[in-house]
C-alpha cells in the first residue's frame, strides 16, 4: 500500500516537472516569437526608413539640392553617399571626345529645338550611385542602393570654376572640348584675344590672330593616351607674320585645363522673380488674344515704374498674342509649364518675361530687359519680315534648356549706353545666324554655334564659353571685355553659384 502511494507520489511530482518544463518551454518559444516579432518590426522599420531616404534623396536631387545635406527621418540621422560612376555613358551625338569632320555645321544644326524634347540621346549621360542606411540606437540596421543616370553636374569633390575668370583670362573663345573657326574663301577674319580649347581647335581659312595673343590646348597625347589631339591650322593662318600652331607634343606650349560649369539658369531665375504679384488672370486653357490689355479690361498696364514694375501673372494655358507687344516696366509671369508665343514683334523697356517656353518670330527690341525659359527660347526668321533683334543697356535672355537665334542681326542701339551689353545664357545649346555686331557673352553648358553668309559676320566684343564644343563658320572679328565689363556683369556673376543640376535624372535600378 505504502509503495502504491509513493508510486502516486513520484508521477505527481513528473506531471508537475513536466507540466513546469512545457511551460517553460512554451515561454520561452513565446518568448522567441515575441523577439521574432519585434526584430521583423524593427526591420521593417529599418527598410521604410532606409527605402524613404532612398526616395527622399532622389525627390531633392531632382529639385537641385544640394547633394551632401545630412538627412533627418524619424529623428535618426540617414547617412546618403553619392558616387560617381566611371566611366560616365555617352549615347547618340557628340559622343567623342574627337573633333567631328569640318564640314558637319550644316543647316541641321539650326533645326528646331523642338526636337530635344526626345533628344537624351544627344546629351552626355553621367551614372551615379546612391546609398542610403539608417542605424538605430541597437545596431539595426538597412541599406538601400539606386543607380541614377542624368545630364548635368554632379559637383562632388570638383571645383567650379567662375565664369568671370575664364573670360577674365583674356579668352573670349573657351571650350572644355574643341574651338573651330572656319572662315569662307575671299573673306578675312581677326581675333583680338586667346583662343583655348582642352582638346585642340581647329582654324581654316583667311584669319589672323593680333600680336600677343595665341591659340592654345591643354592636353597632350602623354595626359590623354591613346586620344587624338586637333591642333590644326589651315591656309593663310598667322600670327603678325610668327608661326603660332604650338604643337601638341611639347608640353610647355600646353595652357592648364579648364573646367566650365554648367549655367546655373535656377539661380539666375529666382535672383530675378518677383514676390508680389499686382494681377492674375487664369486663361482657362490655352488662348490666343491680340493684345495683352484683352486679358487685362481696365487695368493701366502704363502704370509700372522702373523701380516699381507691373508684374502680371498668366495661369491656366499657353497664351499667343497676335499683334505688336510693348512692355514698359512690367514683369510677365506666364505662370506653369506654359508658353509664351508672340506672332510679332516685341518691344520691351525695364520689364522682364517668364515662361517655360518663348517664341517670337518678328522683331526685337530689348532696353534693360531679361528674358526666362524654363525650356527654350526661340527667335526664329520670318521669312516675310527683315528681323532683328535691338538692344541698350543690359539685356539678357536664359533658358534651362536652349537659346536659338535665328535673326536677320543682333546690335547694339544707335543710342546704346557705354556699357550696354546682351547676355546669352542656356544650360544647354546656343545657336545663332545672322550679322551680329554686339558687346556679348554667351555661355552654353552644351554647344554654341554660329552659321552664317560671308556677306556677315560675328562681330563681339565679350565672349563665348561652351562646355562642349565651340564652332563658328562665317567671318569673325572677336575682341574679349575687359576685367571690369566681366565684374559689373551681375547675371554672369549670378552663374558662378555651384549648381547641384540633375536634369533628366532617371533611375536605372535601385535595391
């Protein structure tokens, strides 16, 4: 009987034992599941912070910020690193760092710059990579990684050099890429300044260079192996009777490189748009008037003064004005991703014109006026109407994209001040046609060309700057400003402001 009941005994206190350890066990799983749980939790946590930053920094590149800001999500700092991809991707046109055949400045460079609107593959693409992680205060911790391909610049660890020193050098004529100049038979041009192309430049025709001035290169084929280097001189090129083609092999007749930003076309923008704004008028859709007072009954648009101008604001739709526009000390927002199109001419006096777009196919006039295409500008030549474009003072067109010039001439005002001057600024292409006698500067973050007659000719005093290549064919006489025509030239000033520009900027892959 006594050893039934220890018996008893003993498996009461196994049940008990074992009942004890699948508790413990079962708290211990529970346990384990809860730590599943909330290391899942923390993860995912993790992976939105990370993936949010991820999407953060890519919305910030594309509005032009600045690519070193610190990152705040969720009160925990998120680490951003941006790095270039080498090599960059080039597609389509100007891919080579070789010069194109002389003879390639055709009538098709001058096509209309509606084309670019499906033209990436004419731009040089650069890749870069972005990586975002975020770190908790327990060491959790996710990466995320995107590859990005856009046109513009980076300006990581690069220095920007100013557009005041590049002209300030006494070269009117600077191209990180190539400077040609091809003069026509019987016809003689002149440059009164340096001429400077990092890859070479390539001179035809009747043309001399003054005395104690020269054309130079920067790199020789030991700093680009395997590259070809134009450095060519053809017919009747001198120098006041001296050989001046420096050859490419001596590294002593080599000038330092240079590096020319892209047009910061935002800064110059912003430095410029109005805060108040005195009427708007919501178009409704895109409209065609005669005159601006259609869209304005009863306003005085005479009452602007030049310290104090009308700024009108357009909304809703492209608009087209079918007659003569004059503006006296008013400032134009045609608000949006809309354009401005002018069937005729445009006479403007203090006054300043924004939009996304800007046509005008007869004549301008311009006396202290700037000019703003979030895209493009184009002045294009009606074939019916002898046109040009006028200025006095300072006068300056910029675009985020690019400028197309296709006028009978360019000149300064009979009654042009002394230090009237025509500022041509685009983040991309520049092209220009015509007789163009003018104190200007043009300053492409892409090409700049100019095609013309022998009967014409590219007469500055000023300068052009180009990122990639610089081609003239027509007579030249080109004199560079002097170092204080540069300094007073705020709008070129403007442009010195680093520019984190990533235009186009797509995602390739992300992880």
């Amino acid at each position: 009987m006594k050893r039934q009941g220890g018996f008893i005994l003993v498996a009461a206190l196994g049940a008990m034992v074992l009942i004890l350890i699948l508790g413990l066990g079962s708290a211990f799983m529970a346990q384990t599941n809860l730590n599943v749980a909330r290391n899942l939790k923390v993860n995912s946590q993790m992976r939105y912070l990370a993936e949010g930053g991820l999407d953060y920094q890519i919305a910030a590149l594309r509005q032009g910020r600045d690519p070193n800001a610190t990152l705040q999500l969720a009160g925990l700092s998120v680490g951003a690193i941006l790095t270039e991809l080498d090599p960059p991707t080039e597609l389509a046109e100007d891919n080579s760092d070789e010069e194109p055949p002389i003879d390639d400045i055709t009538d098709d460079v001058l096509d209309d710059t509606e084309q670019d609107d499906a033209a990436t593959g004419s731009e040089t693409r650069n890749l870069i990579s972005v990586q975002v992680d975020v770190e908790n205060a327990t060491g959790a911790r996710y990466s995320t990684q995107a590859v990005l391909a856009y046109d513009g610049t980076l300006g990581i660890g690069s220095q920007h050099t100013t557009f005041s020193t590049l002209l300030g050098s006494n070269r009117a004529l600077a191209s990180e890429r190539y400077v040609r100049i091809t003069t026509p038979k019987s016809t003689t041009s002149v440059i009164n300044t340096n001429v400077h192309g990092n890859y070479g430049f390539n001179l035809k025709g009747t043309l001399g260079i003054t005395a104690g001035h020269r054309a130079t290169a920067a790199y020789t084929k030991a700093t680009r192996p395997g590259r070809k280097i134009k450095v060519i001189c053809k017919d009747k090129v001198t120098n006041n009777g001296s050989a001046y083609c420096i050859d490419p092999e001596t590294p002593a007749n080599m000038d330092a490189p240079i590096s020319v930003p892209k047009p910061n076309y935002l800064a110059v923008k912003a430095a410029h748009m109005p805060t108040t704004i005195n009427h708007s008028v919501n178009l409704g859709g895109n409209r065609t008037v005669d005159k601006l007072s259609t869209l304005l009954p009863g306003v005085n648009l005479n009452s602007g003064t030049p310290s104090n101008p009308l700024v009108i604001k357009l909304s809703g739709g492209d608009v087209t004005f079918t007659s003569d526009m004059v503006l006296t000390n008013v400032i134009l927002i045609v608000d949006g991703k809309h354009s401005l199109k002018l069937e005729h001419k445009l006479t403007a006096t203090n006054s300043m014109v924004f939009a996304e777009k800007i046509w005008v196919r007869e004549d301008l006039k311009f006396d202290n006026t700037k000019i703003f295409a979030d895209r493009d500008i184009r002045f294009d030549k009606d074939n019916t109407n002898s046109n040009a474009i006028t200025y006095d003072n300072t006068v300056t067109l910029a675009a985020g994209r690019n400028i197309k010039l296709m006028s009978n001439s360019i000149n300064e005002a009979d009654h042009a001040s002394p230090h009237s001057r025509f500022n041509v600024i685009a983040q991309r292409k520049i092209v220009a046609k015509g007789n163009i006698t003018a104190t200007a500067f043009f300053v492409a973050g892409d090409k700049f060309q100019y095609k013309n007659k022998k009967s014409s000719q590219l007469k500055l005093v000023g300068g052009v700057i180009s990122k990639k290549r610089i081609d003239i064919k027509g007579v030249v006489n080109i004199s560079g400003a002097t170092n204080a025509e540069i300094a007073s030239n705020t709008d070129l000033q403007l442009a010195e402001t680093p520019t984190y520009n990533y235009s186009n900027l797509e995602v390739l892959n992300r992880k």
